[in-house]
C-alpha cells in the first residue's frame, strides 16, 4: 500500500485495505543511511500479510527507524506488526515500534486452517512498546530480540496450543499471549506493568 523508505509518512484517518502488505519500512534498502519515521493515527489498516512490516538499516546508522501506531486499528492473516532479525550485509535492526491505544488483530482464514499473529518482533538491538492497547493472535505478541514493554494492555493468544520448538525463521504458533524465543542468541528482556494488564488465552 504505502512504501516508506528513509522518509518520514504521516497517515491520519485513513482506511487502507487490499493490499498484501499495508505499510513497508525498508530502510535496509541499498545501503539507506536514513532512518524513517512513520506515525500512523486514528486509521485502520487490514492486509493480507503484514498490516505493517518494518526493516531497520542495522550497521548503517545507530538511529532507530520509528513506527508509531496510535489510535488504530490493524488487522492481518500473517503477522499484523512484524519486522525481521536478518544480520546479513548491514542487516535489519534497529527499530523502535511504539503501539498506543491501539488494537492488532490476527485473523483466522475463512477456512479455518491458520490464524495470524498479533505482533512479531526477531530483530535485535530494537525496542517494541505496547501501551493501552489490545493484542490478539496465534501468538498475541512473539519476541526472538530486542526489548518488549507492555503496559495496561489486554494480550491474548488465539491459536491452538503446542509445544514450543527453536525455529531458524518465523516462530512456533503456541497459542501463547507472549512467547519469547532464544533462537538468535539476540540479548532480549521483557518488561509487563500495570494494573490493567491481563495477559491470557481466548478460551480461558
């Protein structure tokens, strides 16, 4: 839908639907020594990939690429917010996605045979911060690196449960509200506050 790479978008009260990924953060492309900043209010966003996808430029700057979700709704079959923990070349870290009052849906397929994820997060040295908001998929919020805040927030995993198993790329659908795997040996932490937070699973 929206390409975005090394600029700066904001989208506010908009509907983007059809698109197999809604917005595209490469800043890992050729080398790009800007970081972009993306602010995203009040719209709402339904993929069949990725509602966002978000590549930071790893080596190339010590900025953050920023994907700030406010007020929003996203929805997806895959994995609604998702980034990627390549390390080749100059790699993809360095991201900072902040979700503020906001709602990330992973949807099931007409058929009934997968169920997307709320939020995934492999890259390293890169933060991700949920706040007031509402969380749901096969797995509500996965992490394989970085940082993970969740503050007053609702996460819940929708997926049938199954073991965990280390997985070279993607993640193990568990049906966890937040599944945090140490594949990449990438330093991680996880950080839950609140008196409003509840973390479960749909049929609990």
């Amino acid at each position: 839908g929206v390409n975005v790479i090394g600029a700066e978008l904001v989208m506010s009260t908009m509907n983007v639907e059809g698109f197999y990924i809604g917005v595209y953060v490469g800043d890992n492309t050729k080398g790009n020594e800007l970081d972009s900043r993306v602010y995203i209010k009040n719209t709402t966003i339904k993929a069949d990939t990725c509602a966002t996808f978000i590549s930071g430029n790893g080596l190339v700057s010590q900025q953050k690429s920023l994907l700030i979700i406010e007020d929003s709704k996203l929805y997806s079959y895959s994995s609604t917010i998702c980034g990627n923990g390549d390390v080749s070349g100059n790699g993809r870290w360095g991201t900072d996605i902040q979700v503020i009052r906001s709602e990330v849906w992973g949807l099931k397929t007409e058929d009934g045979k997968t169920h997307g994820g709320g939020i995934y997060q492999p890259q390293k040295d890169s933060t991700l911060t949920v706040t007031d908001s509402y969380v749901e998929g096969n797995n509500g919020i996965t992490l394989k690196g970085g940082s993970l805040k969740i503050h007053n927030s609702v996460v819940i995993g929708a997926g049938d449960y199954k073991k965990a198993e280390f997985t070279t790329s993607g993640y193990t659908n568990t049906g966890d509200a937040v599944y945090v795997e140490t594949m990449y040996e990438y330093e991680m932490n996880v950080t839950i506050t609140g008196d409003e937070t509840y973390l479960g699973h749909k049929d609990a």
